[in-house]
C-alpha cells in the first residue's frame, strides 16, 4: 500500500506498516466495502481527538496488548463494522512513539480506505483531479483558506460549509476526504493538506504529480508532449494537474517535488534581472 511519509518515529512506522498490511487484506476480501471503512476509520480519528483519556490509554506502550484491544472492542462494537474493528486491533496492539502518532497513523488508514474505494470503482483520477481542483480554489481565496483553517472554529460547522459548496459537485470519496481535512486542519492550512492528498491519490498508481501553470490552456496534444517528456527526465510517469495563470506572459512554470523548472517568459525576464543585478 503506497502512503505519503509521515512525520513518524521508528516504532510507529512499524506500527503503520503492519496496520496497513491488515488494512490490505480487509480491503481485498470479497464483499468489502473500502468507503465505509474508511468512513469508520476517519470517525475514530475524530473520537480520539476529542478524547484524551482514550487517546493514551489505546498507544500507552506499557499496558497488554489485548488490554488495549478489549477495550476499543468493548467501546466501539455495534458502532462500527467488524472489519474496521479488525483493523483497529493491529493498531492498538502496536507500539506507538506517542499518542498523536497513532491517531495520524488511523487518519492515514482512513484516507487509504477511501482512496482504495475510488480506484476499485475506476474513478481515482476524478478523484484526484477534484481534490488537485479544490486545493486550487482553495488557495488562491485567502478569506475561504482561514476559515477552512481555523482550529479555534467548531470542526463540524467546518464540514457543513463544505458540505454546501461540494455537495453533488464532486465524488463522494472527494467530500468525505475533504470533510475531513477542514475537521481535523492540525498543523499546516487547509491548502496544504489538501495538496498532499493529492500526491496521496497520484502514488497509488506509482507516479508522481507535477504541477504545471501554463500561461494559456494546453491542447490535449501538448499535455501529453510534456506528461512524455517528463517521464523521460525523472524516470517514472508522472500525472499533470494544470492552472492556468495569464501573468506569465507565456510558457510553463512546472514543480515536480521541490524541483522548479520555469520556463515561463515571466521567469526569463526575473532571471535576467538577476544577471544584470
């Protein structure tokens, strides 16, 4: 299963990886429902948010194992399905660094699930290019970001506004994943986070996402020039999410990771200007 790196310590990533090996074989069983895992697996990050006492005593590293396991099993028994509880057993069973490590650890699964949802049901590039959409809109609109962004603002009236603008505009895979970044926006903005799901959806097909602004729209012919001559460069394919932006006068600006390659008129001049500076 293919996962963004998390910010996690050595027993963590162990933990992760054999989370996401259970989670594989719960996703892969005939008659599995990977939306409504993942639905119940974002839900418990959302509980271990709100509850501390939970949160410790589910990744206390010094308690039995089947301690940890009775008790999420004795919580959430007839709230969840038995698969999502399967899975929660080889989370709490493992050793964590800490608690927010696990409950990143949940959220990771989570977005797993739903992502493996939209790729069985063929619709992981809508998916994707909804998400790479939204981010887009997401961040060029200042006001929306802090408002999406807040964390002193209730998560749930958050998920409502969002709710509003995507209802039946987008795959319910989509808003679910948005839902629950604006619900849990810890850390880095609303943006940000989207984006990274972004990258989550494009490495579930072992490629990686340029992002192309383009000073006039691209034809479909040029779009797969470039998708060509970027996999030549770095070796892999690699999906394009383009916007386009008029003040570059002319040309692409493409990012690939912390790599800019500018070849836009704009950036021409600004280099020029760095040379005769």
């Amino acid at each position: 299963m293919t996962t963004l790196t998390l910010t996690l310590h050595a027993a963590s990533r162990e933990a992760l990886a054999s989370a996401e090996t259970r989670l594989a074989e719960v996703t892969g069983e005939a008659g599995a429902d990977p939306a409504a895992l993942g639905s119940e697996l974002l839900a418990v990050v959302d509980l271990l948010g709100k509850e501390i006492g939970l949160r410790r005593a589910v990744a206390d590293a010094s308690s039995d194992p089947g301690a940890r396991t009775r008790l999420v099993r004795t919580l959430l028994t007839g709230k969840v399905s038995e698969q999502a509880l399967r899975v929660l057993d080889a989370v709490v069973a493992a050793r964590w660094s800490s608690p927010r490590e696990l409950v990143d650890g949940v959220e990771s699964l989570g977005r797993n699930a739903l992502l493996t949802s939209a790729e069985k049901a063929g619709q992981l590039d809508a998916v994707e290019d909804q998400l790479f959409r939204i981010a887009r809109i997401v961040v060029s609109n200042p006001e929306l970001e802090q408002t999406l962004s807040d964390q002193t603002a209730p998560g749930e009236a958050k998920r409502r506004l969002v709710r509003e603008l995507l209802q039946s505009k987008v795959d319910d895979v989509t808003l679910a994943l948005v839902e629950q970044v604006v619900g849990r926006s810890a850390g880095r903005g609303v943006g940000f986070n989207l984006d990274q799901l972004v990258r989550l959806a494009a490495q579930r097909r072992e490629r990686s996402v340029a992002y192309v602004t383009s000073a006039s729209e691209l034809s479909a012919e040029q779009r797969e020039r470039l998708a060509e001559q970027l996999h030549r460069i770095y070796g892999r394919p690699i999906g394009l999410h383009v916007e386009v932006d008029h003040r570059l006068g002319g040309g692409l600006v493409v990012r690939v990771g912390d790599e800019v390659i500018d070849g836009s008129t704009a950036g021409r001049i600004a280099e020029l200007r760095r040379q005769l500076a």
